[in-house]
C-alpha cells in the first residue's frame, strides 16, 4: 500500500498551461462578483440638467468656516414670487398679444348630424347643425370652441 498515492497526491497540476492564458474576455453574467453586470451595462445614464450644489452656500473651503448664518438659511425656504399670480401684466410665452382675442366671446355648443330629409339615403358626415351647450358637460376640445362673427375675419 505504500506505493499508492493518497487522495492529495493524486492529481498535482505540473504548470504546462501557464503558457496558454485565455484569449477571450470574461462573460459578465458568468463573473462570480458583478451577477446584474449586463444589465448595468444596458441602462443608460441622463445627467441633469443643471449642476446640484455648485450655486449653494458652503462650497468653498471660506464659506465652510466661516458657517450659514440663520437668515440666509430661512431665506432658502422663501418661495418666489409667481409672475402668473400677480395681478399686473406680464410678458412671456403665455402672453400670445392681439392675437389672443382672436376667438369670439360666444361658446360653440355640440355639433349633431343635420337632419335628414325623409327618403334621402346618404350618409352626409361632412354637414353639421349646432345644438347649443348640452348640460354644460363639453370635452376640452368641446369647451375651447368659440363662434367667430364673419365680419371679424
């Protein structure tokens, strides 16, 4: 029996593939410590749109220091004024001019299928009668149409 090998000896690797180093990189769902790699590498990343905390008080080693002081940290909870809320005039992109008044004051109610006269077989979907505001209850769509006077145009 001494001349078997015992279970450590019995397979000891002599080195010869030392020489020959794979070629191919690694899968990345097979690499024992990254398991979600292919799924990191699929997501995208959006920068924003503006850098955080460049513009803050306490980026500079000075400001760090010296401290925030109290008032400057309350006026950071102060929301500012809305140009949308206040009752003066305001020119911006929601100020569309003159041409704002284009629409008349008179809302447009439904528009049904004219009626027929008795006997006539045709489907006429390019003619209309306007029925008024039905209940009030008008889409969106319904709501923004207005009556324009033929001599407004």
């Amino acid at each position: 029996m001494p001349d078997e090998g015992r279970g450590d000896d019995v397979y000891q690797p002599d080195g010869s593939d030392t020489d020959n180093p794979p070629t191919d990189d690694l899968d990345p769902e097979n690499v024992i410590d990254e398991p979600d790699l292919d799924d990191t590498l699929d997501t995208g990343y959006s920068p924003p749109e503006k850098p955080l905390g460049v513009t803050k008080y306490g980026t500079t080693g000075e400001e760090q220091r010296e401290g925030e002081s109290l008032d400057r940290r309350l006026a950071q909870e102060v929301p500012e004024d809305d140009p949308l809320l206040t009752d003066e005039p305001h020119e911006g992109p929601e100020d569309n001019g003159p041409e704002e008044d284009d629409a008349g004051t008179e809302r447009a109610g439904r528009l049904t299928t004219t009626d027929e006269e008795p006997g006539t077989d045709r489907n006429n979907r390019t003619l209309g009668r306007d029925v008024g505001i039905d209940g009030g209850a008008a889409t969106a769509e319904e709501a923004a149409l207005h009556i324009q006077e033929d001599d407004e145009v």
